[in-house]
C-alpha cells in the first residue's frame, strides 16, 4: 500500500486558498450598479418577491448603503481573513455539514465578544439543532469577557 505524500488536512488548505484566489471583493461602484435591484432581506416576502434597495433608497441613499457594505466587505474580505473563511467552508463541505444561519454570541454592551456560528449534518432534525443551539445560549451566560 502506497503512504500518500499529503494529509486530508493539506488537501482542505489547499482547497481554501484555491477557493479564496477565486474571490474578489467588489468595489464600490460594482455595489452601487447591482444594488437598487437587490431585494432586502428585511422586506422579503415568502414568495422571495419584497421590496429592493432602490425602492427603499434614494441616490444618495443607496451610494451610502454601498459604501457601508463595501466597509463591511473589506473588514471581512482581507487576504487572511478570506482564506480562514474559506477553510471553514471547506472543512463544513467536507464534513458533510450544512452552515445554519443562527449564532449565539457573548457580548459586552454593544461589544461582540464572541461568535459562535453553526453547522449540522443535514439529516439532523430540526427539534435537535434547536436544544443545541438553546442549551449552548443558557450554558454560556458570561457577563464579563
């Protein structure tokens, strides 16, 4: 038997830089060209129909709205930041793991402290994900960090 010459864990790095190359972070303008027709998140219906940006926004508007999600998108799309991400995703897909969109988070005033992000097999029940996620939310009451 042949000893291979790399470990799943180089084949999951590998993955993440690879999937990060692929990224670009939009710029300003890329936001403010596909923003007024974007829906929000905040509006939409059961249907997937609701209100967009531009219905929201005036110009002004929405050339802020862009600039305060592109602030957001730096902050999180640095070149480390981007590749930690990615190996994340990675390492859920391996897993066989779906991302859930609930967190649980310590805080300190407005001050997020900690965020805990979730990923579940995709077969685990509902009723399941819920306890986990409420036990941890009454497990780790921390009122100073």
């Amino acid at each position: 038997m042949t000893v291979p010459l790399y470990t799943d864990a180089d084949l999951r790095s590998e993955a993440a830089v690879c999937l990060s190359a692929l990224s670009e972070a939009p710029s300003v303008a890329d936001i403010l060209r596909w923003l007024p027709g974007a829906y929000v998140d905040s509006y939409r219906e059961d249907d997937g129909s609701g209100q967009t940006w531009g219905d929201v926004l005036d110009n002004e508007g929405l050339a802020e709205t862009a600039r305060k999600i592109h602030a957001l998108i730096g902050e999180a799309g640095n070149a480390v930041g981007a590749i930690n991400s990615a190996r994340w995703l990675v390492g859920l897909g391996a897993d066989g793991l779906e991302a859930d969109p609930r967190t649980v988070e310590i805080t300190e005033g407005t001050h997020i402290g900690v965020r805990i992000h979730f990923a579940f097999d995709p077969d685990l029940p509902e009723e399941i994900r819920e306890q986990v996620i409420d036990a941890l939310r009454e497990d780790i009451r921390i009122t100073d960090f």
